[in-house]
C-alpha cells in the first residue's frame, strides 16, 4: 500500500493542506473540531508522519512514553512498577527529559495510544511492556517507526531491541530449591497465561517437574492480591508442600491465607515469592525470593532506549538472572 499523504487528509476532511499539517503537529491556527476531525480521520488511515522529513523538520519532545494495560487497581497494589517507573525516572532525569505514563484497559488502547503519539509526535520513543507471544504491538509499532524498547526475553521481541531478566534460570532455581528440601507435591501461582514472561515461566516450571519427579500444579491469575489469596485457597486443596508465586503481593496474600487456616509456615508448607521487595522482609516469617533489581531494571531499559535514539542496532541486553534469597519462609519437608 502506498503512504497515506496529507493531501489525501485534507481532502477527506474538506480542510486545506495547510490546516492539516496545524492539526497533526498541534499547533494554532486551526480550531478544535476541525483538529479532532483531521487526526480521527488520520487515525481511520492509519496516517504516519515520514521519518525523514521528520527529522529534518521537527525537534524532539524530550519525552519517552510508557503505557500500562493494567487495571488501576492492580497497579496500586503492585510494588513492581513503582520501583520499575523509578528507574527510568532517574535515567530521564539525567537527560531532562519526562515521561508520559498512560493506563489503559487493554491491548487495543495501547495500541491507539501509539498511533496518537506519533500523529501528536508527543513522545521521542517508547518503553513496552507485559510482552506476549505474538505480540501485536511490534508490527504496529514497525509501521509506525516508533523507537522503541521492549521488556522481555529475546523469543518474544522479534528482533527488536529488548532487555530482560532470565526467567527459566530463576524458576528452575526456585524447583531445585524446594525439591531439595524433600518438597513433592509443588503449586504455583501464576500471571496472567497471556503475558509472555509467564509462558516463559509455565514453559520453565513444567520442565523442571518433570526433570525433579514433581507432582504440580498452575494456577494463573491477573496478579492481584484477591486472585493470589483465591487460588491459594485452591491450590491447598491438593495439599501441597511448597507454593510458588510468581509475584510477591500474590505471595504475601497467600500467606495470609495459610496463616488463617492455621497452617504453620515453615512447618507445614514453604512458600517463595518472586520479584523480591520489601514485602517479602517484613512479613512474619520472611519470605524466600527471587531477587533482582527492579528499579536498576527500569534504568538499563532507559539507557537503551536512548542508544536506540542514538542509532545503536537491535540488540538483546540481558540485564540479570534473578537471585534467590532463602528466609524463613524455607524449610526441610519433615
């Protein structure tokens, strides 16, 4: 298909060329319904501006955007995206630059979010985030020629420029871990099936059971603390010995759950948590975790993303191997 012009916009809108170039670059001259009905219009063909007399003609916002398709509650209970936003906060700071968060309830707000972005030019590049497999956001963001870092394993990035943390080395530490406390009978709390990282994870967890002579089993949900606490209550029907949890609020409101029930932890089940965070030291007992450096994350994410901006090549960075750290939550199957 050949590229949508402003001239075919301004025809369509019965507008002159002139009011749409005002309009798409969102300056005066034009009014406010006649700039609505160019950039819905622009946005029905899929308009994007042309890289290379963008760049000649345009100055950078000095922005990076960030968009999250989380429910606002799960966002403000969730420590991991305090601390990730911090980290790129603190790289944007050195560069005076800012960052345009937008929430959002789904994949198909994220994505005309990009294409409002790029018509408004509001933001130099983006962070994207919760790969999945497939994902549908790179294809857009390639047509778009939107700069752009994703978080998430290099099997999920289609060669695009990703950081990410090695999640198959962290859960098959974490099974080696309970097996080697005499653990058989292992459940997991798990992310949502859709996310990447969590099928990585499934993918990871499945094959060290096999590999360990584990009796398992999965158990996703939207993260949340409400859906960690339920299928806890699940999961323990099966009576398993040890529970994995693939974030650390599921994992603090599970143990609540146990402890309610009046089972002891670490007597009666080992519980470990992943994404490490002060939750998990100030629960009574501590819990086991995977650690990684979470708002070190957020900043390596940044840094690239600049490199991008740069003219760096593609490349996968992989930032760290999550770390487990053994508390009180661990112990030795009687």
């Amino acid at each position: 298909m050949s590229r949508v012009t402003i001239k075919e916009i301004a025809r369509r809108c019965g507008v002159s060329q002139g009011a749409v170039s005002y309009a798409l670059n969102n300056r005066p001259g034009v009014s406010a319904a006649t700039r609505a009905r160019v950039l819905r219009v622009a946005a029905e063909l899929e308009w994007v501006p042309n890289t290379a007399a963008r760049q000649l003609s345009a100055a950078r916002s000095e922005t990076f955007g960030l968009v999250l398709a989380r429910t606002p509650q799960t966002l403000a209970e969730e420590p991991y995206f305090m601390g990730f936003v911090g980290g790129v906060e603190s790289v944007l700071a050195e560069h005076s630059y800012a960052l345009a968060l937008q929430v959002v309830a789904d994949l198909g707000a994220e994505l005309a979010t990009y294409r409002k972005w790029v018509a408004e030019r509001r933001v130099d590049g983006v962070i994207v985030v919760d790969l999945r497999v497939g994902d549908p956001r790179i294809p857009v963001l390639r047509k778009l020629g939107l700069p752009a870092v994703l978080v998430g394993d290099p099997a999920l990035a289609d060669g695009m420029p990703c950081v990410w943390t090695d999640s198959t080395a962290a859960m098959t530490a974490a099974l080696d871990h309970v097996a080697s406390l005499g653990h058989k009978v292992i459940a997991r709390i798990a992310g949502p099936p859709e996310f990447g990282d969590v099928w990585i994870r499934d993918q990871a967890f499945d094959a060290a059971v096999r590999r360990l002579g584990l009796t398992a089993v999965t158990r996703h949900t939207d993260y949340s603390a409400a859906a960690g606490a339920a299928a806890t209550r699940e999961v323990l029907a099966g009576h398993p010995t040890a529970i994995v949890y693939d974030n650390d609020l599921m994992a603090v409101a599970g143990l609540a759950v146990v402890q309610a029930l009046e089972l002891r932890i670490p007597d009666d089940l080992t519980l470990v948590a992943w994404d490490d965070s002060t939750l998990c030291r100030i629960t009574h007992p501590t819990l086991t975790a995977l650690s990684h450096n979470v708002v070190g994350y957020g900043a390596e994410v940044t840094r690239r993303l600049f490199d991008v901006l740069a003219g760096a090549q593609p490349q996968a960075h992989l930032y760290s191997t999550p770390l487990l750290i053994i508390r009180e939550s661990s112990a030795r199957r009687p």
